[in-house]
C-alpha cells in the first residue's frame, strides 16, 4: 500500500456512499425494489472491504479508525429505510389492500427521518474522508514505503 492507493480509496467510497442517497430518494420517491441496490453490510462495500483489511492497519491515523461507526450508521439507516418501505409493501400486497394505497403519514415522516439521517451521517462521512485524505496527503512517502503502520 501507498500514499497514493489509500487516498484513490477514500476518494472513491465518497461517490460509492452517495449512491446511497440517491436511492433513499427514490425510495421515497416510490421507485420499485427491482430498480434499487438492496441494503449491504458496511463491510461488503468497496470502501468497507478496504477498510476492514488495509484501512485498520493504519492506526497512526485516528480519524480513519474513528469512521468505522458512522460508516456503520450510514449502511444501517439505508437499510433500515429499504426494508421499511419494501416489507410493508409485501404486507399490504399479501392482505389484498390495494397497490395504489395511500401510505400512513407516520410512515412518510419516519421514512424522510431516516433519509435526512442517511443524508447527514453521509455529508459528516464526506467531511471526514476530505480530512483524512490530507491528513495522508502531507504524509512523507517514505512513511508508506516501510509497509503498515503499527
């Protein structure tokens, strides 16, 4: 691993995690299952299979050790979201209430809830990945060139 691999790394889970939003408003926006990513563990990702093997081997840099929760958080709400809105529509279809069925107001807050959350949590993820991206930028090569950090 060098300097320039782990910040193409952080570099790309920012779209990766983007993504999520824009599949939580669709969500919202009643696009169906077939048309969305389902919900994956935060260490199935791209960015979260990185960081469970190389990323946790850089221990002198704390901000990155620091993001495991809120990457955790992000897969999680995302998941909680999918699920939510997905398991109540296989409900609603297996009691024969019909398809075009108005969705409780309840719902509707808890679901923009969870996507503002998914929102922020992903924006705190962003700020935090620019950071560690500098923080590894204005890092000496040499202190890549001897192998992990421990």
């Amino acid at each position: 691993m060098n300097k320039s691999h782990i910040i193409k790394t952080i570099q790309l889970a920012k779209p990766e995690h983007i993504e999520w939003i824009k599949q939580g408003h669709q969500i919202i926006n009643g696009a169906p299952q077939d048309q969305l990513k389902k919900p994956v563990d935060c260490t199935a990702c791209q960015f979260g299979q990185w960081y469970y093997d190389e990323g946790l081997k850089l221990v002198n840099i704390p901000s990155l050790i620091a993001l495991e929760s809120l990457h955790k958080e992000i897969h999680l709400t995302y998941t909680a979201l999918y699920y939510m809105t997905f398991d109540r529509r296989q409900k609603a279809r297996s009691t024969l209430i019909t398809a075009g069925e108005e969705v409780p107001v309840i719902e509707k807050n808890f679901r923009r809830k969870k996507l503002k959350n998914l929102e922020k949590k992903t924006v705190e993820m962003i700020i935090a990945l620019d950071k560690i991206t500098k923080k590894v930028d204005a890092m000496a090569e040499r202190d890549f060139e001897s192998g992990w950090f421990v």
